[in-house]
C-alpha cells in the first residue's frame, strides 16, 4: 500500500509531462504547417501582383501606340520570364496578341475567349482578375485583367505563362510526402508541387474552402485519412491547398508513448521488486507476529510466540524478542491468577458446601421438632421457620446441582418450594396452584430473597381466612423481565405478610412492586438473568401442587 502511495504519483506525474511534451511537439508541428502554408499564400499573391502589373504596362502601352501594337506586345513577352504570350482588347474594337511564336498566339486568344466566361474576383489593386490553366507547348498558365473602374480607356488582358515558373513558389516542401498546390473552387489544380495534375487521389473528398487558415483531417478521394490544410489566395475563387505529411505527428505520438510507458514500466517493475522484497523480508514476520497475537487470544499459548530468525529485519526482531518475553511472562501471571483462582473456588464451593450442610441439618431438625409435637397451632411456627430454611437449602442444592456454582433455574427452584410448602402447611379444602412459564435463571444472591418473599405471600395466602386456594403465577416477558404473583381468595390477616420485610427482599431483589388488586397478596415485577447451559426449555405448566385440587378437578 506503501508503495503505491509512492507509485501512483509518480506515474500520474510521468504520464503528465509526456503529454505536456507530446502537447508542445504537436503545437510546434501545427505552428510549422500554418506558417508554411502562409508562405505559399504570399508568394502566389506576390506573383499574381507581378503578373498584373506586366498586363497592366502592356494593355497601356498598346492604348497609347495605336494601330498595331503585336509587335510590342511580343517584345513585352521576351523581355519578362516565364511570359509566352499576351493578348490585349481595347474598348475601342482593337486587338492585340504578341507571343514567342504563331501556336502560342492563338492559345492565348482562345484561353482570352474562355477566361472571359469565368468568374473574375477582385484583385487588391481594385482589378477583376481569373486564372485558368491550359495545354500549348506543354501546361501553361493563363492569368485574365480587366482594366481599374477608374481606367479612362476599359481593356482586357491574358497572358500565357508557362507553368514551370511557378514551381519555385511551392519550393522547397518540407517534406517529400508534402503536396501543395493553387487550386480553383471545384477542385481543379491550376498549378502544385508533388502533385500529379491528372492524379485526383490525394485531394479531400469533399472539398472545403476558408478563408482564413483551416487545418482538419478528412478522406482523400483514394478512402485514406489525411491532414488538409486550406488558406484562400484570391476569395472566394482561388486557395492554396496542402496535404501534410503527418509522419511527424505519428513519431511525437510514438516519442509520446515512450516517454509515457517506459517510465510507467519501469515503475512497474520497481513496484513489483520492492512489492515482492517486502512481501519476503518484511510481511510474513508480521504475519508470523500477527498469527501469534490471535493465537494468544485464542488462548492457543503453544502458538502464542513470534517467529525469531537470524534473517529477519533488527526492528522486528527485537520486536518479536520483546513480544515473546512479555508472552512469557504473560503466561506465568495466568497460571498464577488461574491457581489461585481455582484455591479460591474450591475454599468458595467447600464455605458453601459446609452452608448448605449446616442448613440441612437446621431443616432436619426443625422438621423432627414439627412431627415430635405433632398437628398444633404451636407448630405452625416452627413449619414456618423449617420453610424459610428450606428456601437457603433449596437454592445452594441447585446452584451446586453439576458440582460447581451456578445460577438458580427459577422453575424447578419455585416447584419444590410450592411442593414443600404445600406438605408443610396441608388444609383440607385448600388448594396451592403454581403456573410458571419460564427458563431464566438468577443468581444464587437474587434466588434466596425471590423465595423468601414468595415464602412469605404463600403462607399469608395459605392463613387467609376461608381461603380455598392460593396460587402462584411466575410469567416471562420481552428482554427476560420477570412477573411473579400471589393470590388468594381468602380474606388476608392483617398485617400479613409482613411489609416492612417484604420491602427488604423487594429492595434486594431489586423489584417494582405493582399495586395489589383484591385477593392479591403480591405483585412483583424484576429482571431475570440469562436461562442456564443445561436448562431443561420452556416450561408451559399451568399445575397444581399438594392435596386433590377443588378448581382444577371441578
């Protein structure tokens, strides 16, 4: 992770200034390709003003001679380079043709006769100019002026020029795949360089003209992918037209791509060393660390100790060194705590052991007291002191059921304190009910006042006066909250059961008592504890506890 904190930037910032050096090459290839290409322009303006003014001193020359003026015109065309012929008409019906030889002088009378039905465009000097490209000894070049609208005399001149002239316009190409060419709207190539006139294959498919400078890639008229570049000489007749060769771009993208991928794989290759380097040297000692740490939460201490080696870093090797020592001793004080946490217990279990013995021996003494004397009112107070002991024996037996302290399974617990509590204070007549839906348990402390205050409800209940029935009713609610009743339908003593004490086991029972209803000897509401390990489910009893019952039988 570590590592690709480092990485990641790194490439991200590589990647950035490839493509910020690949951003620079293309812009100055772009800027190379506009300025070219406005060099052409110039020079194809310059010349066009060149041949321009040659027409106009020759059309004013043969104005002012008169009569004649071929001959004039014919000196004209040798004395200027690249000029084959020239053709003047005059306003006043007068022809003129000079040339450098008969041929070119009716070339240039019919290229004069053509030009004249094409569309003229404004030249800068105020003039209606057309260009036109035609076969006579070889491809010339023919070039049509009319006269100023301010000329008092109205003319119009032709001259053939021939084509090879114009050559040193387009040269030199900066590359040989380059191809730049005039060309008149319709696509048709008045005059170019490394272009074929009758080869149509490498113009745009559709052509687009601009006035200004335009650069887009298109199809050519053979299907491939080119770069165009169009700049008007003459608008909106006449435009300068260049394929570019884009073998420079294809290698600054290729620069780009280097540039780019050869750091990003050499990143890569870093990232996997130092990956598999740590991975070695560093993280399967942490991970022997790490396994060791969970062992020992495990309690697994066979496992709990840290890998040492000679080959391991010096940090983590003294970290292992210091961990596995505090392991040890670690290990001592929990075999320690655990010694003396298991003397404890046994001295615990053998107090409570001797506590139950000696309330059994209190019970078996009160009980052979209660059939010494046999069926008094006198006994009933012993009964009473035998059932109050009861509750303390009932409670320690069941807590130590499985020969270790254990939380108090209440129904079983409330089943035989009803049973003993039904023998001990037997009446004809009188029926004690129990209906206990529970499996919580409570803690041996809770368990203890539970019974007594129930001990207490019950022989109030049992004492009333034409009491038929006594019954007990323990339900189990939402989140293990526990609701236990006593009712009777007799008409209760006063002051029993006592309330002072029944406050004092509510308090240490932490319960809310409820208000009592009629019949009602208790009403308590108190939170149970988690049901046991070994708990015998849920007990839906609705039961009847002690002699033949009138209500249930009924």
């Amino acid at each position: 992770m570590l590592m690709g904190f480092v990485v990641v930037p790194v490439a991200i910032l590589t990647v950035m200034l490839a493509a910020a050096a690949d951003e620079t090459l293309s812009s100055d290839i772009k800027r190379a390709w506009r300025q070219s290409t406005a060099d052409y322009v110039l020079h194809a303006q310059f010349w066009l003003r060149g041949v321009v003014r040659t027409l106009n001193t020759a059309a004013a020359a043969a104005n002012a001679q008169g009569g004649d003026c071929s001959r004039l015109l014919t000196d004209i065309v040798k004395v200027d380079e690249g000029f084959r012929a020239i053709e003047v008409r005059l306003s006043d019906g007068r022809t003129c043709a000079g040339g450098l030889n008969a041929e070119l002088v009716g070339a240039v009378g019919r290229a004069s006769a053509a030009l004249s039905g094409q569309p003229h465009v404004p030249f800068p000097v105020g003039q209606q100019v057309a260009v036109g490209v035609y076969a006579a000894e070889g491809r010339q070049v023919a070039v049509q002026a009319e006269a100023p609208p301010t000329a008092a005399q109205k003319w119009t001149a032709t001259a053939l020029i021939d084509a090879a002239l114009l050559d040193a316009l387009f040269q030199p190409r900066p590359s040989k795949k380059d191809a730049v060419a005039l060309v008149e709207r319709g696509q048709k190539v008045i005059v170019g360089d490394g272009v074929d006139a009758a080869d149509r294959s490498w113009l745009p498919h559709a052509e687009t003209i601009s006035e200004a400078y335009a650069l887009a890639d298109a199809r050519s008229e053979s299907g491939a992918m080119e770069s165009y570049a169009t700049q008007t000489v003459l608008a909106p007749q006449y435009y300068i037209l260049r394929r570019f060769d884009t073998s420079a771009r294809q290698a600054a993208w290729l620069r780009f791509l280097v540039l780019s991928l050869a750091p990003l794989a050499t990143l890569a290759l870093l990232y996997a060393v130092y990956s598999w380097a740590i991975q070695s040297e560093v993280l399967r000692w942490i991970e022997g660390i790490k396994a060791a740490i969970l062992a020992r939460r495990r309690g697994q201490t066979a496992k709990a100790f840290a890998p040492m080696d000679v080959g391991m870093p010096s940090e983590l090797r003294d970290f292992a060194a210091t961990f596995n020592e505090m392991a040890r001793e670690s290990t001592i004080r929990e075999d320690s705590l655990k010694r003396s946490l298991a003397e404890n217990e046994f001295l615990l279990r053998e107090l409570h052991h001797r506590v139950k013995n000696s309330l059994q021996i209190i019970q078996s003494y009160l009980a052979l007291t209660r059939r010494l004397d046999g069926v008094s009112a006198d006994c009933e107070p012993i009964a009473a002191m035998e059932a109050r002991v009861q509750v303390l024996a009932i409670a320690y037996r069941i807590a130590f059921a499985e020969g270790r302290m254990r939380d108090v399974r209440v129904r079983p617990f409330v089943e035989e304190l009803t049973r003993n509590l039904s023998h001990a204070f037997h009446h004809e007549g009188l029926t004690l009910e129990l209906d206990a839906q529970i499996t919580t348990a409570l803690m041996i402390d809770r368990a203890i006042p539970m019974g007594l205050a129930l001990v207490e409800a019950v022989m109030a209940g049992l004492k009333a006066e034409r009491a038929h029935y006594v019954r007990i009713v323990i339900v189990e609610r939402e989140r293990r909250q526990l609701a236990i009743s006593v009712s009777t339908d007799g008409k209760l003593a006063d002051g029993k059961p006592e309330e002072q004490l029944m406050a004092g086991l509510a308090r240490q029972l932490a319960a809310t008592t409820e208000p009592l209803a009629p019949g009602a000897v208790m009403c308590w509401r108190f939170q149970g504890g988690p049901p046991p390990v070994s708990s015998e489910g849920v007990a839906a009893t609705s039961r009847q506890i002690g002699p033949t019952s009138r209500s249930a039988s009924a």
